[in-house]
C-alpha cells in the first residue's frame, strides 16, 4: 500500500483537506463539527463546533470557515463573510475555493441530499451571486495552475465541469471537461497539480485517481477504505488524503478499522507538485 496513516482518529466524515501557503493542510470531520491542521508530522485539533464544519479556507490574518449557517472568519467574533442559510432552509456549507482575486465559491447542499436543492455561490466584498443552481452534491473545486480557469464537480453526474473566472461575473463558460466511470467510485474533493493534473477522491471507489489536462485519467493511488473524501498537497507535496467511516457497517468498519483515517501519499509515488493556493481577502 502507497498511502501511509498518519492520523488513525476514525472521522465520522473526514473531508475538506485544504493547502495553506505555509504548507499545512486544514482539514475536518464535517459531521462532527471538528477541525484539524497537519503540519510537520503533527495533527493538531483545532476549533470544535457544536454544527457541521465543511472545510477551512486561507484567509488574510485568520482562516475562513465554511459551516452551517455562514461562511465566516475563524477568530474570535467569528465575522460572517456569507450567509448559507438558517436552520429553515435545511442547507449546510459543501466544498470551496479562494480565487485569485481572494473571493471565495462556496456549495450548498440539502442536509438530505435532496436532488436540485444544491447551488454553487460565489462571494466577493460582502455579495453572493449563485454559480449554478438545481445541484445535488456541490463537491469538489479547485483553481486551475493558469489562475484562470476552476474546475468543479456536481458529485452525482460523476463529471468534472470547467469554468472561466471573469473578474466580474465570477465563474462563467461552464462546460465539460471529464467524465469518470462509475465503477471507480463518485468524484469527492479535488486538489490541482501545476502540471494541470486534477486529482479526484472517490467516494465508494477506495481511490484518488489523477485527471490529466487533456481529460483522460492516467493515475489512481489506492488508499486501502472504501470512502475517500479529500485530498491536498502538503508542504513537501506529498498528497494528504481525507477519508470516512460513517457510511459503512459494523461488518465493513470492522474490515476497515481504519476507515475515518488521515493518510499520507509521498511525493515519490505520484511525482507532481501541487498548484498554487490562494488566501481569501478581508471583506
């Protein structure tokens, strides 16, 4: 097995694995509402929410969290950047992005998983426009290495969408750009290499597999659970890979114990660097 555990904390729903410039990686167990930062061989538990947590994003003096009701500052006022909705709408944050500009895209997605009830939004200087509406699992996305283009996946089409940034209208020019079998899992988090190589967890397929820039896949590491949520690129671009326990039974978490887990893939193995990251701008 190439994929190393480096943090055996059984995770209801690992997800969210980010890249911060001083090349930690922030990731969580949403369902839990738990935070964690990797850095140097260390995995430090950061804040803990009483709500689901989706991911923590780079910000300018203090990280950006995506949570329950808001997108908001991780300090101590806890300032909101974005409103996702009230306990009402039955929504939660889903994955994000910074762009270059220092705007952030955010998912939405029902807490049932209702069909069309997703949306992808985009934040700058305190407006939300919406991207896309009538998604279902608003997942994955991540800048492209030409900073100019964001790659996206509406989980249940098992398809990887492109979009131009335009520096008004956000994301634009939404069109295909790969198509994954349905056998090798459903498209979770994404992370970007500076070759353009877009790396894909499978949920249900055990697997990261790479998606080259022409579209076609030409790599899949295995990760030893049946659930892989996230990956990111560490300071020494080893890939850090998220991973969940709570969709599987007694009999497979048995099979599985470490199922949950934080893992590790060594530079060497996938023999890429990671794509730049971006830090969200103060409002």
């Amino acid at each position: 097995m190439v994929a190393d555990l480096i943090a055996d904390g059984g995770a209801k729903l690992g997800e969210g694995a980010t890249s911060f410039p001083d090349g930690s990686v922030w990731w969580v167990d949403l369902l839990a509402g738990r935070t964690y930062r990797w850095h140097d061989g260390v995995n430090q538990e950061g804040p803990v929410f009483s709500h689901e947590v989706a991911k923590v994003l780079p910000g300018e003096g203090q990280p950006v969290l995506i949570g329950r009701e808001y997108v908001e500052y991780l300090g101590p006022e806890r300032q909101p950047i974005a409103c996702i909705g009230d306990a009402a709408t039955h929504l939660r944050g889903s994955d994000s992005t910074v762009l270059p500009d220092g705007s952030i895209v955010f998912g939405v997605v029902d807490l049932d998983l209702t069909p069309g009830r997703g949306a992808l939004r985009w934040s700058r200087g305190g407006q939300v426009q919406t991207v896309v509406d009538q998604a279902t699992i608003p997942n994955g996305i991540a800048v492209m290495p030409d900073s100019r283009t964001v790659v996206w996946t509406d989980s249940p089409t098992n398809r990887l969408d492109l979009f131009d940034i335009d520096d008004v209208a956000g994301l634009v020019n939404r069109r295909p750009f790969a198509y994954i079998p349905s056998e090798l899992g459903v498209p979770d988090g994404v992370c970007v290499d500076i070759e353009g190589g877009v790396w894909v967890a499978m949920w249900g397929g055990g697997c990261v597999i790479r998606v080259a820039k022409e579209g076609r896949i030409d790599s899949r590491i295995q990760i030893g659970v049946p659930h892989v949520t996230s990956c990111a690129f560490d300071a020494d671009d080893a890939l850090i890979v998220t991973t969940a326990s709570v969709a599987l039974s007694p009999l497979e978490r048995r099979k599985f114990p470490h199922a949950g887990g934080l893992f590790r893939v060594d530079e060497s193995v996938h023999r890429v660097r990671g794509a730049r990251t971006f830090v969200a701008s103060n409002p």
